[in-house]
C-alpha cells in the first residue's frame, strides 16, 4: 500500500546507511559493526552528571561470526 511522505529533511547518510522511501520488500546491510561501550559511553543531553567509578566492559566474544552479510550484495 503507498504512503502519503510529506516533506523530507536528510542532515547526513553514512558510508553504509540506506535512505529509503516507498514501498521496500526487503533491505539488507553491506556493512556491520560491533560497538563495545561502557557505562555512560552513549548519554546525550545538556547538563548530565554521570558517575561510574567502577565500570568495567567486557569484550570476550568467542563467536567466529556474528553477523554475516555475504550473500547481501
């Protein structure tokens, strides 16, 4: 079913980002990542007070492959 897209504003689109409008049956990614972040890594705001004294991130990931994307091209 179409949609009605009123006005449109696009500040930026990575590298690997899709910019889509109308009808889609499926989209699949080219690129993946894996972000690794501690405690506060992802706060946005004015005036934030964030207090982590002992954070710890762990990063043991034994998997070989977590996300394949080789027959997305």
């Amino acid at each position: 079913m179409p949609a009605i897209v009123g006005a449109v504003k696009i500040n930026s689109i990575g590298n690997s980002g899709i910019f889509h409008i109308g009808d889609v049956f499926a989209i699949s990614p080219y690129s993946v990542v894996k972000t690794f972040a501690g405690a506060g890594s992802f706060n946005t705001g004015d005036g934030l007070r964030i207090y982590n004294q002992y954070s710890n991130t762990n990063t043991n990931d034994p998997d070989v492959a977590d996300s394949n994307i080789a027959a997305n091209a």
